[in-house]
C-alpha cells in the first residue's frame, strides 16, 4: 500500500530508518526561505539514489522523483504520476498534464 507524507521530516527519518521508504519525491519551489528543516538527518551512511522523473511545471515547481539505488521499485509503471502541488483532482491546463 503507498502512502504520500507531505511535510514531516520526522516520520520520512523514522521510516527511513527502518527501510520502508521506496520512493521520494522531492518538490522544489522557486522560492528561497533563508532557513529550515533538513530532510535527511547527519549520518555516516551513504545512501545512493536513482533519479527516475523531472517534472516542471508552469507554476516553477519541479519534481524530482527518486528511488534508492539499492532496492529500485519492484515496477516502474506502476509508478503514479507526479502532481503539481494544490492539483490533485483537478484537470490539467490545456497542454500540460497533471
């Protein structure tokens, strides 16, 4: 079962620890705070990820969605589409999908 965690570093480290993260899709906002909270916390671990989807779009957003190198989705295509954030349901713009 997937779920989607919007927000919370804490529980993203937690499930992380414990191996249950299969994908991330880290959303870049054309926006420059000057502080905040890291996502993945100081380790001595190395952790190497795959960039599998960039999506734009037209709001500056961008998408990366990436998946651990080690373990890989067990299918690919069955990979939901990335959504611009505040869209979910909505129709996408004429020439741009959502």
């Amino acid at each position: 079962q997937d779920i989607l965690i919007g927000g919370s570093a804490e529980l993203v480290r937690g499930l992380m620890q414990h191996g249950l993260v299969d994908e991330y899709r880290l959303m870049i906002f054309p926006v420059v705070l000057g502080s905040g909270k890291r996502l993945f916390a100081d380790t001595t671990d190395k952790t190497v990820f795959r960039l599998v989807e960039t999506k734009p779009f037209s709001s500056g957003v961008v998408v990366h969605s990436y998946e651990s190198a080690a373990t890989g989705l067990a299918d690919p295509e069955e990979r939901p589409a990335a959504t611009e954030p505040g869209t979910a349901g909505k129709e996408a713009a004429p020439g741009e999908s959502a």
